[in-house]
C-alpha cells in the first residue's frame, strides 16, 4: 500500500480516535490511579513521575480510541464510529455538568 493512501486512510479516522479517546479518559482514570500510586513507591522525582503519568495516561487514552473507532469502524462504517465517538463525549460532558449541579 502507498504512503499516501496509508496516510489518507488514517488521517479520515483520526476525528474518531481523538473523540473516543476523550470520551473514554475518565473511565479509564482508574488503571491510570494504580499506576500513580505504583509510580509514588519507585525511585523518580515528582516532576518525573508526573510526566511519566501524562504520557501514559495519554497513550492509554489513544490506544483505547484507535480500537475502539477500528471496531466500530469495522461494524458501523466511519462516520458512524466518528458520530457515536462525538455522542460519547457530549453524554460525558452532560453528566458531568448534571453531577455538578445536583451537588449545589
């Protein structure tokens, strides 16, 4: 396959991943809370600790989205996956706003 085709095909699902990878970030803030405190106990700086957190949780983050826009890429078709991605983010952002507002 040609670079460029390679490089096409991606960057049409890159809107997807980069939404499942938002929508799916607070769920997966629990494996990420266990690396944290496995982190506190290891011999790196705080400063080194908290970068080393970033870019895991980061890639945590885009390796769920990129399997699950492939997979629903596979089933639904992309701009369905992209559509469900962009759905999964604002119901996040809903319940959060609605959490907020139940507490006041």
């Amino acid at each position: 396959m040609p670079p460029d085709l390679t490089f096409s095909l991606w960057s049409s699902l890159l809107p997807g991943i980069a939404l499942w990878a938002l929508a799916l970030y607070l769920p997966l803030s629990v494996p990420i809370a266990r690396f944290e405190e496995s982190l506190a106990e290891g011999p790196l700086t705080a400063s080194t600790q908290q970068i080393v957190l970033v870019l895991a949780s980061l890639a945590l983050a885009l390796a769920v989205g990129v399997v699950v826009e492939l997979v629903l890429c596979w089933a639904l078709g992309p701009g369905w996956s992209s559509s469900l991605g962009l759905m999964a983010v604002l119901a996040g952002l809903f319940w959060s706003v609605a959490s907020r507002q139940g507490k006041d």
